[in-house]
C-alpha cells in the first residue's frame, strides 16, 4: 500500500492568490510496513481544470526522494489563474501509488499594473477624521451566466467585505499587519456563490486597526496615515469567456456606521440604532449617502497575503458567574484568552451592554485592570430594541479570562455569552503529555500563550497596550512554537517585514512592524532574530529559501554588529534589554545582572554562526569561511574578556553561564568548570532559577546536555517560586510574563508591566518536546528528513509523550518507566530515516516488538553508546522494552 496524501503548496491547502514565481509542492506518503522510502515522484500541474489535460508542467518519472518543497519549474506562472496539481510516488518496495487527489494553488495578480482600482475613502472630511467606521458601498449589474468571480482587495487600516449581504470570507483583521509603507498584502477571495443576476451589491466597513489606531505605550495613533481607504478590484469571467470588472473608484457611496469607535487596544463602541439596515444588498436606496474620493497612495507596495488567515478558531462558554467582593458582576471563561466576546441581548432601544475585559482577579477577588494600564478593553453596544440582539465586535481583540458586566438590559445568563477565541488559523502539530499533570497544565498554558500571540503578528501580549511584534521574544519562543503549530508561513511574512524595516544601518528594530521611536533597534538578542528566526524554520521544515531570502538581512545585521564599537570582535557598546526580567536585576531595574556585553557578544557569535552555516548551505562559499573565521576570533575575544585563564566565567550569573555552554563559548576544558558552576550558582539558590528572557530558554538544555538532566527536571518540576509550575499553584493558563505575575501571598508584581500572557518563558516548551520527549531533527538533513529521538527520562516523571507533524507525516515517541522496565515506543513517517537512542539501555536486553534487534525488521543498525543503545531505523512503529537498574 503506498498513498499521496496532504498535498501542500507553500505549505497552504490550496492556497487562493499566491504570488510566488516558483512555488514549493509538498506531499506526505502513507505507507505500511517499515523502513519505506519513496524512490521517485512525478507531478503534473494543469492549467485552470482538474482534469490533467491542459498540462503545463510535467516533471516526469523522477528518481528522488523529495518530497518537501519540489519547486514549480514549469511554464511560467500567470496572474489569476488556478493550477491544479497531483503526485504519484514510487517507493523502495515496489509498491505504486495511485495519482494524489489533485490539490491547486491560484495565482493573484501578478502585476501592480493590472490595479486598474483606485484608492477610495469617503469624501466627507468629517467622517475621515471621526472615530466612526465608514461603509462604502457600489452597485453593479450582472447580465449573463457567471463562471467565475474574484475578487483582489485590501486597504488602508482594516475591512470587512459583503457582497449582497454576505460576508464574502471569514478571515479577520485583513489585510493583517505588515510594515504597511513597504508592504501592503491584499487578499484573494472567490465569489462565484454571491454572485446574482441582475443587480448586485458590494460593501466595505472600514475599521482604524493597526493602520491609523492607537499603537504603543504612548498613545501614538495614526503612524501609518489618517485615512482610511479601501483598494478593491473585482473581476468577473462569464460563461461565453467575456470579462468585466468592479473596481473601486469615485462612483462609490459613502456612509457612517454603527461601529462609533473601534480600537485594538480600547475595545468598541456600536450604537445599533444606528445600523443601515440591508446596506450592503441590492435593494437598499443610499441616494442620502455621501460620495467618495479617490486617493493618491501607492499600488506598488501590494503583495498578496502570505501567512494563514487569522479566524475565529474556537468557542468557549463561561464557566461561572462571579459577583466580586465589590459587588461586580464577572463572567469567568476559565482560561486566559484572546479573542472576543459575542453575546445576545434583549432590552429597550438605548440601553446598553458595556463589558470590561480583564486578565485575572486580585487578591480579594476583585476584577483587576491595572496591568492593562493604557488599554481600554471595553467593548459598549448600545441596542436597538427591536427583539433579540446579537453582537460581536469587529475590529478589535481583547486577552481575557474575566468579563465583568458593567451594564447589562435583564437578567444575566452565561449562556448568552460566548469567548470567540481568534488567533492566526496555523495548523496544530505537536502536543506534549507526560505523568505529571501540572506540566501537563504547563504545556496547556504554553500552547494557549502561542494561540493568544500569534495573531498575525508574533506578539509579546495580547492584553496591554502593546500587543507588538518584539523581536526578542519572538526568537526566544520560535522554536516552541515549530512544535506545536506549523509557523512556517507566518514567520516567513514577518521576517520579510523584519528586513523591510532594517534601519538605514541595518540595525534591527525592536518591534517589527517598527512602530517606536527612531530609535528603538538593535538590542542584542531582540535583533537577532534576524538570525534565529530565518534558521529556526530552515532547521524545522528544511525551509531553504527563507535562508535565501533572508540571508541580505541575516549579513546585514551580523555586519551591523561588527560596525559597533572599536574592536570588531566584541559588542560592548550600545544600549540593550539585557537578561530581561531577570531575578538578579537591580532593585527598579529590569535589566538582569548578566553584563550586557557578555550577553551582545554570546548572541554576536551566534549569529555570526548561524550566518557562516547559512551562507555554506547556500553556497556563498567566500562568505561561509568568512564567517567562520569571524565567528571563531568572537569566541576567542568572549575568552579574553570573559572567562578567566583558569576557566571562570567572569560573570557569576546563572544566564551568563547558560549562555557561555549554549553557544560553546568556552573551551572544552573548561566545559566542565562552567557546568559545575552553574550548578552551585543553582545549588546556593537553593535549586532555583533566577534567569530573565535570555538565559531562561536555555537553561534546562545546558544542565541536561552537560551531564545534569536531573537539575533540570528539579528546575522544571519545582512548584514553588521562581518556577514553571508556581504560576501553575496560582491558576495560571496562560505563561506569565513574570516569574511573580502574583505572589505568593497574593499580591501582584508591579501593574507596570505584568502581562499574564507573555510566552517567552513558554520557551521550556522547546526542552520537553526535545529533550523530555527527545524529538529533534538533524541539522544536515532538515525538517525531520532524517529524525533524532533522544528521550532523556528523569527523576520525578514515569512517562512522556510527544508527537509532531512534521512536513513529512506523524513523528511519536513517548517512554514510560515502571520500576525497572523501561518502553520507549516511537513511530517515524515514511520517507525518512531515524537514528534513536534508548536511554539506560543494554544491547543485549533489549527487545523490539518482542524481538531481538538484530531479528527486528527495519532496524539497520545498533550501538552501545555512553549515552545508551544507539539504533538506526526506517519509517514505522517500533516498541523497544528492556530493563534499566537506575
Ligand atoms: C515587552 C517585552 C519586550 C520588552 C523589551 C516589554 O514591554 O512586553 O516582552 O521584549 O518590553 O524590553
């Protein structure tokens, strides 16, 4: 048996309005048996039908073993069209599959001269600089038999898009948010099903979004532009092969809405009496509506969506009614979301539902905002009266658990509300459990703080007026979230944008899309996700292109660094968040006690790194040993400058030391030193963390890879502060941005800066899929085409489980410890190789399946190594049991 399944363009499910020249084909194998390997693919790709017979690429019976990323070399790809494509696949057995369902991608428009749409926005000065939602409207007639419809549409702040009163897709938050000056994406939508004959209507709402809203901790608004505008062009195919187009131009009408305010941060405001009610269907008469203008903006900085459309993903219902000691009124939905509220509602025209959005209680139970500081997070209806009501907001998101009513016509029923859980539609693809169930709830909170800041930018929180793309955080949690959803696409548009806004010197910005001060680049590890972010996805889904089309950016800020200061090979100048949030930072600082330029030049030499293995890969050989040469003379300057001739790290903190052995930056003889030292800084802190941002990702994955796994799951399965798992006493789900959000008596950190949804020190969840569950993927053959499984089981956990997706089907292993017998069971998809090593493992005990090793089918090789029985095996399930004596 031997199938094509999952077919994957771009890494999308037949994505619609794609701009890529070349792109990237990717199928998954299903097979029985073991050990199963495809020996050769072909793929057809057919112009505009599924039936194969206008084909224009046919590769042919092609002997490989790829089957990720196969670039489209056929003819050349043309502006709104669908392609349709299939594979057959040849594997090592002898076994053929049959051809794939087809899978297709379509095309956008290709060129930004094909735009013959204008800007638009409503002639009204009044209504362009109100805080009201603008609806746009325009008729148009249909005369024949349609065969096909799109629509090609963006704009200048946010938009919902009706035609004849239907939505035309459930996508949120579009266009999405990019650097909007140098890259504006718009969206590709078939309408074929709205279309009726006669006369049809299409409408736009208008929302600030991140375009021309408030951004930012001080109150910035409008950093984009003041107007909003809508750039739609519709383009209608007619059976009889004839084309016509909508587009948006002067001819279209212009009103206001009920959404009297809408804000990212402050919630909304819609006064329902206000509605036009069928405004975006044929019959509705606008001749009271105003007119609009056309704008003189670019169509140069169009690309077309990207990433994966951001939806609602989820419903929640509450889970309690609380009245607060102060006699409030909260909804509880039990678990710390992002998202929004829908609710129904019945009452007299004028009254109103106003509810506040918040995190968590305090102390004595009360609704608790502060830790919002600037945010709003109040969303008011004002209703119309006419029966039952239902509303959701539009153009806004809040991160809460708690809701409290502030006004509410009638009686208050949880079942009239509901949390709309929204977040980027990425597919999920890991998940972690093990006997531990307050890590179990750890990766809970993990996966929900990926959820809640992956909304179409990776955030640093979701809740107070920040909500922006930091660079640091984003690497620091990166190769988490590899695990959990599939991130390829959402990177690779947000590291675009990161290169697009490199300063002049190529310095990068803290936040990308760079919305702060002029100032506000280049922190050492905030700006290296320049490096990290590009290599991480290359690493994870053997992504080489993002290298390709990272690697000026990547170059650009390794280059930046070399620049700063006068010597070369250090980075000791310049201002940087340090070990963020560390515990060891100085009373009223933030910034932990690891010297910064220990710190800078660790992530120097890193990067530096990344860039050589990079630029090897890519070929630019001149530039490989280059860097290989620079990255050596910063590890020999980090010796001089920090670590003492007989081996001390000059700098006693915990994140010092847990960088200096990620980034092997001692030498190995004094590996050991520096292991030994991190563990008594560990051991005088009475096995307890004191690492920020910056230490903390790595910590658990020093101690386990130099000799002591058990500190790290001491660390991990500690239940007091500061640890994972003290937030988990506290009723966390969600990772808090402080290791004491709340204390233990109750109290909070300072409402400055308390996020209760802030995933970098979710970041350990890298460590219990890599190391606890040990899935990891060979840096030679990327994206799990040849797999590591390395379980390291430890004291305090009887089982572990994980399993990912990887681009080429289901990766499992999980071991379970019961006394003395050990189960380490892993399954590998077809198409690729694994090398595994069974911990505390004796050859000679071992048994697969029930068999010995060298009986068992599909194991090809086997070796006693330090760190147990060392076994290479082909795809399949595979059972190992034998006995341990530790
Ligand atoms: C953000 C962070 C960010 C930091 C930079 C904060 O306000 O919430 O997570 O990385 O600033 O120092």
């Amino acid at each position: 048996m031997l199938k094509v399944k999952k077919l994957r363009c771009e890494y999308r499910e037949n994505p619609m309005g794609i701009d890529v020249a070349a792109p990237r084909l990717s199928w998954q194998l299903i097979a029985d048996g073991r050990s199963v390997m495809q020996k050769a693919y072909r793929i057809q790709v057919s112009k505009d039908d599924d039936s194969f017979k206008n084909i224009v690429w046919d590769t042919g019976i092609v002997s490989s073993d790829k089957s990720v990323h196969v670039e489209y070399a056929g003819d050349a790809l043309e502006s709104r069209t669908r392609y349709y494509y299939r594979v057959k696949a040849w594997d090592n057995k002898g076994n053929v599959s049959d051809w794939s369902d087809a899978g297709f991608w379509e095309m956008g428009m290709l060129g930004t001269d094909e735009w013959a749409a204008e800007w638009i926005t409503p002639a009204d000065v009044n209504l362009q600089a109100s805080k009201v939602s603008p609806l746009l409207r325009k008729e148009f007639n249909i005369t024949e038999k349609v065969k096909t419809a799109r629509v090609y549409v963006t704009s200048l702040g946010l938009y919902e898009l009706y035609i004849n009163g239907i939505r035309v897709s459930d996508h949120l938050f579009t266009p999405g948010w990019t650097s909007y000056n140098k890259r504006l994406q718009y969206q590709t939508y078939d309408v074929t099903h709205l279309l009726e004959d006669g006369v049809n209507a299409i409408g736009a709402v208008l929302g600030n979004g991140w375009y021309k809203g408030e951004l930012g901790w001080k109150g910035n608004s409008k950093i984009y532009g003041d107007k909003l505008a809508l750039l739609l062009q519709m383009h209608i195919t007619y059976e009889d092969g004839k084309e016509s187009m909508v587009i948006s131009d002067n001819s279209w009408k212009a009103s206001t809405s009920p959404i009297l305010m809408s804000e990212i941060y402050h919630g909304e405001t819609y006064d329902a009496r206000m509605e036009k009610y069928d405004w975006n269907t044929a019959d509705y008469d606008d001749s009271d509506w105003n007119g609009v203008m056309v704008l003189d903006k670019t169509k140069k900085n169009l690309v077309a969506q990207e990433s994966v459309p951001v939806r609602v993903i989820q419903n929640i219902k509450p889970v309690g009614l609380i009245k607060t000691p102060k006699g409030e009124i909260v909804i509880d939905f039990g678990q710390n979301m992002v998202g929004r509220v829908s609710f129904v509602v019945e009452g007299p025209a004028g009254s109103e539902v106003v509810l506040q959005h918040a995190e968590v209680l305090d102390k004595d139970g009360n609704f608790y905002t502060d830790n919002l500081r600037h945010a709003k997070q109040t969303v008011r209806y004002i209703l119309k009266g006419n029966g039952k009501e239902c509303y959701e907001p539009h153009f806004t998101f809040q991160g809460f658990r708690y809701v409290k009513v502030v006004s509410y016509p009638g009686e208050i029923l949880p079942e009239n509300f509901t949390g709309r859980v929204i977040h980027s539609d990425m597919e999920v693809t890991g998940n972690f459990t093990c006997s531990d169930e307050m890590v179990n709830q750890l990766q809970h909170n993990i996966f929900w703080g990926q959820k809640g800041n992956f909304l179409d930018v990776p955030t640093d929180c979701p809740q107070r007026d920040e909500r922006l793309g930091w660079t640091g955080d984003a690497q620091v949690f990166i190769r988490t979230a590899c695990f959990n959803m599939n991130v390829a696409p959402f990177f690779t548009k947000w590291l675009r944008d990161l290169a697009a806004d490199q300063s002049e010197e190529k310095g990068v910005p803290h936040v990308i899309p760079h919305v702060l001060g002029d100032n506000s680049y280049s922190s050492s590890a905030w700006g290296d996700a320049a490096t990290i972010c590009p290599w991480t996805i290359y690493i994870c889904y053997g992504d080489k292109r993002i290298l390709e089309e990272q690697y000026a950016s990547m170059k650009q800020w390794v280059e930046y660094i070399r620049r700063q200061g006068d010597n070369e090979y250090l980075w000791n100048t310049g201002i940087h968040y340090g070990d963020w949030l560390g515990l060891d930072s100085k009373e009223g600082s933030y910034v932990g006690a690891t010297p910064t330029d220990l710190i800078a030049t660790a992530f120097y030499a890193n990067s530096a790194d990344i860039l050589a293995k990079t630029a090897k890969i890519l070929g630019k050989l001149a530039d490989a040993s280059e860097y290989e040469e620079l990255h050596k003379k910063i590890v020999d300057n980090f010796r001089k400058e920090f670590v003492t001739p007989n081996g001390r790290l000059a700098s006693s903190t915990q994140s010092a030391h847990v960088l200096a052995l990620m980034f092997n930056l001692v030498d190995d003889r004094d590996r050991n030193r520096v292991t030994n030292n991190l563990v008594k800084l560990l051991e005088q802190n009475n096995y307890h963390l004191t690492t920020g941002f910056i230490g903390t990702p790595y910590l658990c994955h020093v101690l386990s890879q130099n000799g002591y796994n058990d500190i790290a799951y001491k660390l991990l399965l500690n239940t007091d502060y500061p640890s994972w798992l003290y937030q988990i006493t506290k009723g966390a789900t969600t990772i808090w941005e402080h290791w004491d959000g709340i204390k233990e008596d109750g109290s909070f950190w300072s409402s400055d800066m308390n996020s209760f949804n802030h995933y970098a020190y979710g970041s350990i969840g890298d460590w219990l899929y890599r190391t606890v569950a040990g899935i990891n993927t060979d840096e030679e053959r990327t994206g799990y085409k040849h797999i590591f499984i390395t379980p390291k089981p430890g004291p305090g956990l009887s089982f572990a489980r994980a399993q990912i997706e990887s681009m080429y089907g289901i990766i499992l292993s999980s071991w379970k410890k019961d006394g003395d017998k050990m189960q380490v069971y892993v399954s590998i998809p077809a198409n690729t190789t694994a090398v595994v090593i069974l911990p505390f493992a004796d050859i000679k005990d071992v048994k697969e399946g029930g068999r010995k090793l060298e009986e068992a089918e599909g194991i090809f090789r086997y070796e006693k190594t330090a760190d147990g029985v060392k076994v290479g095996i082909g795809s399949g399930d595979y059972t190992f049991s034998y006995g341990v004596s530790c």
